[in-house]
C-alpha cells in the first residue's frame, strides 16, 4: 500500500499529502487539444506562467503528440522543440517534467538539470532504464499497449485490472532492479491509452487498488475523448467542467498528481473535493 506520501523529483521533495497540479505545456502542431498554440517557444513560456499564476505545482512539457492515431517525430526534432522552452522554464522554482518516450531526449533534457520524466512506454525504449537509474528525477511509468499510432486497435482485455496492474508492477519492478529508488517512481495506468471509454472510468473507479502496489498514482484525464462521449460527443474545448469534476474523483479515489490542461478549474475542483477527504 503507498503510504510514504512523497516523491522525490530531482530538485525537489514532493509532498503529496495533498494531490498536486501538474500543467500540461504541449510544444506540437498536433496534440488533441492545444496542437499549435504553444509551439513558438514565447506562446509556451507565456502559457506557462499562466498555468504557475492559476495554482500549477509541476509543469509537465511533450513534443511530441502522443493523441490516438498520432505518428512518431524524429528525435532531434523533439529536442529542439523543447530546449529552448525548457531552458527558460528551469530557472522557476518548479520542478519541471519532460512527457518522452524517448531515451536520447530524456538524456539531454536530464543534462540541462529537468526533475522528473513522464513516459507513456513506461521506459521500454533501448538504455531508458539505465539512463535514468543514473540521476534522482523521478519517473512516471505509464500503460499502454503498442504505440500511439495504433494502440485504439487493442482496447480486448480478459481482465482489466491484473493485466494493467501487472505490467505496471513488472515495470517497477525493473526500474528498482536497475537501480532507481521507489521513492522516484509514480505509476500512470494511461486513462485514453488502448482503452475503451468503459475501460477508463473503472480504472478511475479502481484507483486505490493501484495504490496498494506501494507508488502514487499520476492521473491524466484532461479533455479526453472518454469524456466527450460520455458528454454526447462533446468538442475538447467543451470538456473543461467535465475534466475538472472527473479529476476530482480520481483524487478523492486516491490520485497524487492530476495533469490538466486547465489549471484554475481543477484546483477550484480539487479545493471542494479535500473538503471530504479531511
């Protein structure tokens, strides 16, 4: 059972007693929600201080889309996206994390001193593991099957929870063989990553069930097609009430840290939720 309530994350100790906002920065021309707004290295520095200002604890910034259907970028391009963007950003005092599933991005953006990496793989690309048991950030390991491009294709599961909670406890696992301490790690069991919109809502409606495998649980619902469907095939942009009303569950089932596009109502919803949790 997680119990520590903390996580350590590079440059900083995070006390999770009360769940954290990490603010989503994308830096692509195709995310589901943002793609393009903050792709000019000034409109994501500008976002970012905004997401600061409206009540974010950790900033959480991707390159590359990882949306249902998306493709693969090179990986130097992932990087010069990010550099700039995260030079700047390193100078706040917030620990800054980097959404990759790739091992040379993750080597470069731990170089210039970022404080935790948040891989949809799980650290499953060549030498990731490795890399990362040589630094203190900490490190979110998520579930999905296959790859962004195709992973909608295999939503068949015999039985939900064992196969997501096994394959995330075997990726601890390794992660703690290699060398990386618990107290780094934060599991993900990818809510819009190879599930059905079923599948999502009960691992929300199961999240203390992760909890019992001894790491916090990072939830990451923000706009989600899960939630236009339940909505009646609502556009993104008219998913925000929605996004912060289900983030709230998920922290009052036992999330530690809820990424989300919109800060200020997901802190609003979060506020009314710890009134139950005292």
């Amino acid at each position: 059972m997680y119990t520590e309530n903390f996580l350590q994350c590079g440059r900083f100790h995070l006390d999770l007693n009360r769940p954290k906002i990490m603010g989503i920065l994308n830096l692509t021309p195709d995310s589901f929600s943002d793609g393009g707004k903050f792709i000019e290295p000034r409109n994501a520095l500008i976002q970012a201080e905004k997401m600061l200002k409206e009540g974010a604890e950790i900033l959480d910034i991707g390159a590359e889309s990882t949306r249902p259907g998306s493709q693969a970028i090179a990986v130097e391009e992932e990087i010069s996206r990010l550099k700039p963007v995260v030079s700047e950003l390193l100078k706040h005092c917030v620990p800054i994390s980097i959404d990759t599933k790739n091992t040379r991005t993750m080597q470069v953006m731990l170089d210039l001193g970022v404080d935790m990496i948040n891989d949809v793989r799980a650290l499953e690309d060549e030498g990731a593991v490795d890399l990362l048991a040589k630094y203190d950030c900490a490190v979110c390991l998520m579930h999905m099957r296959g790859m962004p491009i195709n992973m909608q294709e295999d939503t068949n599961y015999g039985n939900l929870l064992a196969e997501v909670g096994g394959y995330l406890q075997e990726r601890a696992r390794i992660c703690r063989e290699a060398g990386i301490d618990k107290n780094r790690i934060c599991l993900d069991y990818g809510f819009g990553f190879a599930k059905s919109p079923e599948q999502n809502f009960e691992l929300v409606r199961q999240t203390a069930a992760f909890l019992e495998f001894g790491y916090p649980i990072l939830l990451g619902v923000s706009r989600k097609s899960s939630i236009g469907y339940v909505l009646g095939g609502r556009e993104v942009q008219e998913r925000i009430t929605a996004s912060a009303v289900l983030a709230a569950f998920g922290a009052y089932f036992g999330a530690k840290i809820i990424r989300a596009h919109d800060v200020r109502e997901t802190k609003d919803a979060l506020l009314i939720c710890e009134q139950f949790m005292k």
